[in-house]
C-alpha cells in the first residue's frame, strides 16, 4: 500500500493542475490500492497516478468522506481533507465518469524562483481560499497572492493548495 506523503504535494511535478476528473482511460496504468489519511482539519495530498480514476473502497473515519469535498483527485493524486481517512483504488476509473462538484476544486501554484506565476483556471464568479501553504515564503493575499477570472497569481516563492468554490 502506498501511503500519504508526508509532506503535502512533494511528489507532484506539474504546477497549476487542479483536481477533479481523469485523463486516462482504466486498464492503461497499473491499478494501485492505498490508504489516504487527513488528521483533523488538515488537508493531505497522495502521491499516486490518478490519470484513470480513483474510488474510495472503504471509510475508515467517523468524519464524512465526500467527493469534491472531503477528498478528491486530479492525475498526480489523491488529496482528504477535514479528517476523511479512506482506503482507495486508482487505474481502475470511478463511479462517476470523473464528474465532480466544480465549486470545490483544489488547484496548487506556486512561484518558482521568485517569479510571478498564473495558474489558469477559470473562477468567474466564485471566490478562492488558500488551504494549505507550501512555501517557507510568505503567502498573503493581495500582495503574493490573488486571483481573477483567469485563475489564481503566485509570486515572490509563495507555494500554496487553492480552494476554488
């Protein structure tokens, strides 16, 4: 079984993907099971290949797992949050044809080398939080954060998860 990285995102190798969905059809990755656990409040991201889907195959919190809510997925993980603890499958697709609940995307950006960085995603409408930042620099919002309708701005090494709703 794979387990939680533990440091959130340390494996992921793209910038500005958000979560939700699959990109490869079943049967084309190895079909891989996992555990994926978040203590309390805090959100935790596993490391896996999530391109052709991912199902939670057993709860094992009193706290809610829920998808596009508590826990989620996009090609280069799984991520839980507010204490869902579960047991997953990935390569094998999922119960809703990637379908997901689009107010609750979690999209990570991050500068790199102190340069500003756009992760486009569109968030007409909708309102962004930080979650979880990565960075040892500071993130604060209008000054190394933001966002427009084209998506969420990083800059001066500010590395964080963003919720979009």
């Amino acid at each position: 079984m794979l387990a939680c990285a533990a440091s959130a995102l340390a494996g992921c190798s793209t910038f500005g993907r958000w979560f939700g969905g699959h990109e490869t059809a079943p049967g084309q990755v190895p079909v891989q099971h996992f555990s994926c656990e978040s203590k309390g409040a805090e959100l935790k991201y596993c490391d896996v290949d999530a391109s052709a889907g991912v199902r939670l195959t057993r709860q094992l919190s009193s706290m809610p797992c829920i998808k596009g809510r508590t826990w989620g997925y996009g090609r280069f993980g799984v991520w839980v949050d507010h204490g869902c603890r579960g047991e997953f499958v990935s390569g094998a697709g999922d119960d809703d044809s990637g379908q997901f609940d689009p107010r609750h995307q979690v999209l990570r950006c991050e500068s790199q080398d102190q340069k500003r960085k756009h992760c486009l995603l569109q968030v007409a409408s909708s309102t962004v939080e930080l979650v979880q930042q990565l960075s040892d620099s500071a993130c604060v919002e209008n000054k190394t954060w933001g966002w427009d309708a084209d998506g969420v701005w990083v800059d001066a090494g500010c590395r964080a998860l963003f919720r979009v709703r």
